[in-house]
C-alpha cells in the first residue's frame, strides 16, 4: 500500500469535496495533513474529523489568491509541523456563461483562482522543499477540461490546461531537490461544485437537468458513471507517495474514459 508515514501534506480547498477526501485518505496513509481553505469554519471541521478518526490534522485559513495568506498559511504549516513534503494545488471553483456574456471580473476570478493560487501555493512549498532538498509532490487539480473544451466554461478549461504548462516547469526546475509535479484530471464528480453547474447549465442550454447529466456531463464516458472521490484520493495517493522522478510532468486523466489520452 502507498505510505505517506510522517509526511506534511498541503492540502488547499480541503474543506469540501475532492480535496477533502484527499486529505481524508492521506491522513489515514500516515500523513499530517494540512487544510487549507477559505472556509476556516469547515476547514476547522474536516481537521476535527480527521484528528478524531485517529490521524493528525491542521486548519489553516487560506484565500489562495491572496499572496500575504498563502505565505502565511504556508509558514504556519512549517511552523507546527516542521517542513513541507506534499502540496495539492485543488481549491476551485466554477462559473459558466458563454463568453460574450462573461464579465471581465468572473473571468478575473476564475484564473486568480487555478492560476494565481496554484503559483502562490507552489511558490511557497518550493522555497521550503528547495532549502531542505529533502525531495516532495506537487499535485495540481486539474481536469478533463486540461485537455478538451466544453461551451460555456472559457476561463476554467483556459486556467486548466494552463496547470499542465506550470506543472511541466515544476518538474523541470524542481527535479534537481528531487520534486515531483503531476496533474490528476478528473471526470465529473459528484461535489457542490459539480451540484451547483446542473441547474446553472440546465438553464444556459435550455434542457432538463437529467439532460445534462446524461447527454452533457457522462454522454462519453464508457459506463455512463461519475468519477468519485475515493478515484481521485487514490490517484493523489499514488502521486504523492511514488518516490522517484521517473514519474513527473505528466497528466492522469480520471474520468471513467470520457477522455483517453
Ligand atoms: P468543492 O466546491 O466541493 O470544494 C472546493 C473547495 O475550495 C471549497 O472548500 C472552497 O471553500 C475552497 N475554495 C474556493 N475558493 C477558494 C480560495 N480562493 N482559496 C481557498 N480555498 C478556496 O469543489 P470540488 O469539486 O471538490 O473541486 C475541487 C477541485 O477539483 C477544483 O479545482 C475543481 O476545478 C476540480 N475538479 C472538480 C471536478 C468535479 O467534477 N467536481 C472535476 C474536475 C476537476
């Protein structure tokens, strides 16, 4: 089984979601995980819930697009757990419109989001991992929208396949202090994120919302089915815990074959 004994995990958007059970599992593989998120609240929540399952866990209140709250969040983590070893870059969000009904701040928001707050956050996890060479992950939430399109989500598909540009640097800048960067780009998953598009694009598409499920969100997967959160986990468990440079710079679809590489 992939062990993460002792290692300090970063998690942001660990609050709700996919980012939850991803901290879920890598706190019951011997991880201290680290949930950042903008909700201290429900940060504070998943962090008791895990502490009470018997693994070890920090809340820590991070907008990941605010530069001085990534640096701070990212120092209290150093702080109470001494280093940094594992970053997942997952906190996001989603708006659809069609372009020429998007407003020039959602499109703003969007890449601050995915963009600015995966570069904040590795930025910050690089400088401890690059001073102590002691090697690590990151991980970036990426998406089938990585590498396809779909109508009416402009920015998030533009800032999704801009992970894959950030996480080849990564890869290639951090290997010499043996850092590993990798992209996991899930299908839908059934999350208030995923929720919350259904009425939303039942709306813009002028269908019922049985038809987006069917004919727009699992139309080309080949069994018709979500992609949960325990295939994401175990995915950023493998990525997390695989211990050479042999694996860096790539991209791992998840999403019940709606995209094949
Ligand atoms: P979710 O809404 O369940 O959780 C997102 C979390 O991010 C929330 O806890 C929220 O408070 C937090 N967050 C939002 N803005 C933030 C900010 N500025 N700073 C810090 N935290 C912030 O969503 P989810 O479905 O679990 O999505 C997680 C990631 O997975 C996103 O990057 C999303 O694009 C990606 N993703 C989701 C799906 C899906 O189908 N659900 C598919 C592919 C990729």
């Amino acid at each position: 089984m992939n062990r993460l004994d002792g290692k300090v995990c970063v998690v942001t958007g660990a609050a709700s979601g996919i980012g939850k059970r991803i901290a879920e599992v890598y706190a019951q593989a011997g991880g201290k995980v680290v949930i950042a998120d903008l909700k201290l609240d429900a940060a504070e929540a998943t962090a008791t819930e895990i502490r009470n399952a018997g693994g070890d866990a920090l809340a820590v209140a991070m907008d990941v697009t605010d530069e001085a709250q990534v640096v701070d969040g990212i120092a209290k983590a150093v702080a109470h757990y001494g280093q940094v070893d594992v970053l997942v870059s997952n906190a996001g969000i989603q708006i659809v419109n069609k372009i020429t009904d998007f407003s020039y701040a959602d499109w703003k928001k969007m890449l601050a989001i995915h963009l600015d707050g995966a570069f904040l956050t590795t930025r910050e996890c690089l400088r401890d991992m690059e001073t102590r060479k002691t090697g690590g992950a990151i991980i970036y939430m990426g998406s089938v929208h990585s590498h396809a399109a779909s109508k009416l989500k402009a920015p998030y598909v533009t800032a999704k396949h801009g992970l894959l540009g950030l996480a080849r640097t990564v890869a290639k800048e951090a290997a010499a202090y043996g850092v590993r960067a990798n992209v996991i780009c899930p299908g839908f998953v059934r999350t208030p994120l995923v929720d919350k598009q259904i009425p939303e694009q039942a709306k813009e598409l002028g269908i019922s919302e049985d038809e987006v499920i069917q004919n727009v969100m699992l139309k080309d997967t080949v069994d018709g089915e979500f992609t949960t959160v325990d295939d994401v986990a175990n995915v950023a468990l493998m990525l997390a815990a695989f211990e050479t440079n042999a694996l860096t710079g790539q991209s791992l679809v998840v999403s019940h074959g709606w995209y094949m590489q």
